[in-house]
C-alpha cells in the first residue's frame, strides 16, 4: 500500500473516489461538479487530499483534510472531513494507513491535532476512530447552519 499526496495529476483518480464516497451519504451524483470542487480544492490549496494506492498503483481510498486554527488552544488544527475506502479494499488497514498520513501532516505542520465528525450510523468510523486514538467528545453539541 503506497499513500500519496494529491496533485492535479490525481484528479481523475480522486474525483471516482469522491463520487463513491458522496453515494455513501446518499447524496445526488454529479460528477462534474464533484471534479470541478476537487479541481479547486487542490489548486487553491484549501485542502491536502491522500491517496491510497494499491502495489499496481490502484486508487482505493483517500482522505481529505482542511486547515483550521483554534482560538482556545492558540494553534493550528486540521479538520479530518472525508475518509473513504472501496467496498472492496476494506479490512485490510486502509483507512488506518490514511489516518496515519492525516497525523503525520499533523506533526509535520505543527498543528495541535485532528478533529472529526460522523454520523451516529457509521459503525465502520463509530468503530475505527477511536481504534486510532480518537476521543468521542460528548459534553460538546455539535451545531450546523446552512446558508440558503
């Protein structure tokens, strides 16, 4: 397994990956768009995007970061958004490897660590997050608006 970090060059490869994994939320399929938001994420570097690689260099996963800071604790932080993994491929340590890279960049960058969210249903991540060293913080509400 090879973990690479996304360029342009990836597009393709991340767009198929994106697109799976917004069918895992039920949400409506748009491929161009999906390509034109990964397009941008990476050319503006709003985002660092992970690629997991099989041996013959198959994209099967990937995860997606966003740059945060936090006022209370003074520092950088990274938004963990988007980890996906083939049907396929699952059980095999992917998702691990991915989070692995996620706090690698953690290090690397200086941030003071990774914050999540999943939804209550996801067994796999409800499972696999903690496994990893995350923490379920549940004193915390978690709040959503959305612009109309």
């Amino acid at each position: 397994m090879q973990i690479t970090k996304a360029f342009l060059l990836h597009i393709d490869e991340v767009t198929f990956l994106f697109e799976a994994y917004r069918a895992f939320y039920n949400m409506t399929p748009d491929q161009e768009k999906a390509r034109l938001f990964i397009k941008d994420r990476i050319k503006n570097e709003d985002s660092v995007i992970f690629l997991a690689k099989t041996d013959d260099g198959t994209a099967v996963g990937f995860t997606q970061l966003y740059p945060l800071f936090s006022s209370t604790r003074m520092t950088k932080w990274w938004l963990l958004n988007d980890l996906f993994v083939l049907p396929e491929h699952r059980g095999q340590g992917i998702s691990i490897t991915l989070i692995n890279a996620a706090k690698d960049l953690c290090r690397k960058t200086g941030a003071g660590g990774l914050s999540l969210e999943t939804m209550k249903t996801n067994t796999i991540g409800n499972t696999l997050y903690p496994k990893t060293g995350f923490k379920l913080d549940e004193e915390n509400n978690y709040y959503t608006w959305e612009c109309e």
